[in-house]
C-alpha cells in the first residue's frame, strides 16, 4: 500500500525533519538522491555521466534549489551544465554552487536552440509550491523537449496539481520524477500520473500524518481477499441475492451473476423479473431462485427504466443487509443510507447523484467522491481508469489497483457490481469489499491482455483469486 499526502501534511513534515537536521541538510539530501536518479539515467542513455550535455530548468524556489544542487554534483562528475531560470529569483546558494562548479546561464531561445544537443533536462521549475498550469515559455520548452531529451521532473511535474488528480491543466510532461519524501497523490493516481513518466521515491526522513489516499497494491488485495477456511460452508461463504435485470435488458443481470458466481460466492440467489429464470438457468445452473436467506445483496443494473423503482429498492433496503447500489438504482436513493452501502457510480451517475457536470467529477474526483460519500451516508466507489473508495466522514480515499483501458467497455460495471455483493457477502466491509472488488477485475484484465467481453473476464476472475491465493503463500 502507497499512501499520499497533502501539501499542508508535508509542509508540516518537513518543518518537523528540519528543526533538527536544519533545511540545508534537507534540501542535500534531496538533491542527492535527484543527482544519482539523473546519472543512473545518462549512464543508461549514453553510458556516462562525463560530457553529457544538461539543461536545468530553475524555478524561483526550493524546487529549483534541489534541481541546482543536484546539477553541482554532476557538473563535479564532468557534465556540461545549462541554467535557464524562470524568473531573475533564484535559490541563491543553490545557484551560486552550481557557477561555481562551471555551470552556464542560457536565455530561452538559446535554450531551446540547444534541446537536440541535450541529453537530459531537469526540470525544476515548481515543486509543491507551484500553482496549476505552466506559462507560455514553459509550454514552449514543453513542445521542444518532447520525444527528443530525456525529461527529469523535480519532486513533481511543473504545473500539475498535487491534490486535484485534474489533467485539464497544461503542465510538463516528464520521463521520469524524482519525488522527495512523502508521495504526492497526482504521482499516484488520476489521468496526470501519465505525465510523470518512472516515478522515484527519495526517502528524506518525513512521516507525515493523514493520508489522503490510500494506493492498493496486488499483495494488499491477496491480503484481504476472504479466502474460505476448511471449515467454510456456503452459508460461511456467503450468500448472495442478486436483483438485477429486466425483460428489456436481461444482459446485465447475467453479467452481475457472473460476476458474483466467478468471484467465489457460497450461493448466488437470482431475486430478478421471473421472466429471465429460464435464461438464467441455462447459463447459470448454480444459481437458485427466489426469496432466501442473504448475507447482501445487489440491486439496480438493468432495471431499466419503470414504475415504483423507488419502493423496489427500499423494500430491498429494508431488508437491512450490506447492499450494493448501481446503475439505474442510483436514482431512487433514500436518504441517510449507512456505510454498509455502496454506492458504484461511473462519472456521469456521481455528476447526477451530486447534480453537477460530468467534467467538474473527471477534473476532481477525489473531492466529488469524498462528497458523495458524505451527503449520501454511503460509501461510494466511483469507476473509471482510475477507481475511488470513500466512506463517510473520512478524508482518506482509497484507490484500487488500475487496470488496462480495455476494461472500460458496457457491462464491466454490472459485473464490477456482482463482484462486490460476493465480497459483501463474504464479509468483507463495504470499502474493503468495494478496492478488492474493483482491483480483482483490473488485475484479471491485466493478465489477459487485448479485447476481452466482460463475461470472459468474469470466467477468469477464478484464475486471480488462485494466483492471489500463491502471492500471499509465496510472500513471507
Ligand atoms: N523545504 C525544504 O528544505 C525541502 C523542500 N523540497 C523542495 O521544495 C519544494 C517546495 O519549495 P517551495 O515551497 O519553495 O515552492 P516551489 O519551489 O514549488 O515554488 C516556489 C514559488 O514559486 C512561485 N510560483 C508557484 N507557481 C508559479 C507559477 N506558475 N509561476 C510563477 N511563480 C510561481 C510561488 O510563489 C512559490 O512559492 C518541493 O517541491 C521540493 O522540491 C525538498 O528539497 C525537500 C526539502
Ligand atoms: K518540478
């Protein structure tokens, strides 16, 4: 698990660290673990440090701080060092070690003139300090280096927002960054973290509190995967009651069947249209129907739209069983719901459910995730490339493992959502069951590359929970 911070929470961890170590030292070590970052990477692109040819983008700034001590150590390897500063001020020590050790200053046209030349540019322009976006002349350098130098971010890519996940924003775009600390959450999620290219970690001796976002890994999912004990029975398993599916769109009760049979449920009970029965017993001979005891249950994909969905889903909710709400049930919730409810919205259903736009959601789901989980009482799993957990009252947002573009097609989400009443059922709380859910999908879709129906990948779901099964034995 990776976790990631907000400015004030590192701001306030590195004046801890340098009330005792000072911010020089701080800052040494930050540009230390950049220098190596950087050489590692000009011996891998040319074989050697010596002669290489490297422009610094300074910023104002400590970020330019650790960009000019970092260029002093390879200037003293034998680099050839270029500064463009962004604005006359500078980190004075910072600049005036690197002239020292035979550092140039450029303009910007002659920067720009020298970009085929270059091997490497370090880009330190903005760290946390920075404000969203980037100027025109940074745009430029942007344009230039693009495809042809070997982009070095420091701490974070010039311009893009640590907290707002938002790539609507113009910002640099990186080969790699060396980050410093503590993680920054645009490094670890949302449409930017593309930008950042190969992501360093340099541990500078920060502990910072509060997490904003909790970053699952394969290991973690294994971990709190409800693997059944050799005393289990299906009861144990759990049993899940799926009512899902209309006679105008039987298909995506048969996805969240199979999602919820695949991922390993004790029983799946079809509370579905007793149209669809004949149908789902073809495919799914396992599956009882009818009323029963559950353990949770899963109301709303391919209910279509019709009369009383309102008291269909309460009477569900009645039922006072850990339930997972989706697709055409998001628009009936009751109000104050628990977080033993989960709430699976795409985008386009939170805009609605928090009646905002689509964009507002995609540039900041982490305060539009946080939200929903707030005003609806719910935890909420939001879907997309990037998936988010909330759960009321809490600032800390998980993120689930990330799968490849090609789970975003129709029906992954009704599978998603059978996968997660299984986990409900298993008993598993709704946030947990909601990171696992989301993440055993990516993973199964990472492991099978290229086009797959939803209902294939639902067919493979066994093969990860086998392999998740050997992660956790093999790992001491
Ligand atoms: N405090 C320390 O000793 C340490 C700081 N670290 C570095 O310091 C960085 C933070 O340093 P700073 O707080 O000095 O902030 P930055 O260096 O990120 O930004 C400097 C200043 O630039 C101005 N600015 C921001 N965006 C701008 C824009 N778009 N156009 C023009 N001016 C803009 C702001 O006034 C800001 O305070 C971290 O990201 C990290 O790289 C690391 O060296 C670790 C230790
Ligand atoms: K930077």
């Amino acid at each position: 698990m990776k976790y990631a911070y907000a400015t004030d929470s590192i701001r306030a961890a590195e004046a801890e660290v340098m009330a005792v170590v000072g911010d020089d030292a701080l800052m040494q070590q930050a540009a230390n673990g950049l220098a190596v970052e950087c050489a590692r990477r000009l011996r891998r692109h040319r074989g050697k440090v010596t002669g290489s040819r490297v422009l610094v983008i300074v910023g104002p700034g400590n970020n330019g701080g650790d960009g000019l001590f970092a260029a002093t150590r390879l200037a003293r390897k034998g680099a050839k060092i270029f500064l463009w500063r962004i604005t006359d001020q500078v980190h004075q020590a910072g600049w005036q070690a690197a002239t020292r050790a035979g550092a140039t200053e450029v303009d910007l046209d002659r920067s720009i003139e020298l970009m085929p030349t270059l091997d490497q540019v370090i880009e330190a322009g903005f760290g946390i300090g920075g404000r969203e976006g980037i100027s025109d002349d940074l745009a430029r350098l942007v344009y230039v280096s693009r495809g042809i130098v070997d982009v070095v971010a420091v701490d974070l890519p010039s311009g893009l927002g640590v907290e707002t996940l938002s790539s609507d924003v113009r910002f640099f775009d990186a080969d790699a960054t060396v980050t410093f600390g503590a993680w920054k959450p645009s490094l670890l999620a949302g449409p930017a973290r593309e930008y950042a290219g190969e992501v360093t970690f340099v541990d500078i001796g920060l502990e910072p509190d509060n997490p904003i976002l909790e970053v699952w890994d394969a290991l973690d999912v294994a971990m709190a995967w409800p693997f059944p004990t050799a005393t289990d029975d299906k009861y144990a398993r759990g049993v899940v009651g799926l009512d899902a599916g209309s006679a105008e769109y039987p298909g995506a009760g048969l996805l969240a069947l199979g999602g919820a049979v695949h991922a390993g449920a004790g029983m799946v009970r079809f509370l579905g249209p007793v149209e669809l029965r004949d149908t789902v017993i073809a495919q799914f001979p396992n599956v009882v129907h009818g009323r029963g005891r559950c353990q949770a249950l899963l109301c709303g994909p391919g209910w279509g739209p019709g009369d009383h969905l309102a008291d269909r889903l309460a009477s569900r909710l009645a039922e006072g069983l850990r339930t997972v709400i989706d697709a055409d049930a998001l628009a009936y919730l009751p109000r104050d719901l628990g977080d033993n409810i989960l709430l699976t919205p795409h985008a386009g259903e939170l805009a609605r459910l928090l009646k905002t736009e689509r964009a507002a959601v995609e540039n900041d789901p982490l305060t539009h995730v946080r939200r929903a989980a707030d005003e609806t009482g719910a935890t909420v799993l939001l879907k997309g490339a990037t998936q988010y957990v909330a759960t009321p009252g809490e600032t800390c947002v998980r993120v689930a493992v990330g799968g490849p573009a090609w789970t975003g097609q129709a029906g992954s989400g009704d599978t998603l959502a059978g996968i997660c009443a299984a986990l409900l059922a298993a008993g598993l709380d709704a946030a947990t069951a909601a990171v696992v859910g989301a993440s055993v999908q990516a993973i199964t879709a990472r492991s099978h590359p290229g086009p797959h129906t939803p209902q294939e990948l639902a067919a493979r779901l066994p093969d990860t929970i086998a392999e998740l099964e050997w992660l956790l034995e093999e790992t001491p």
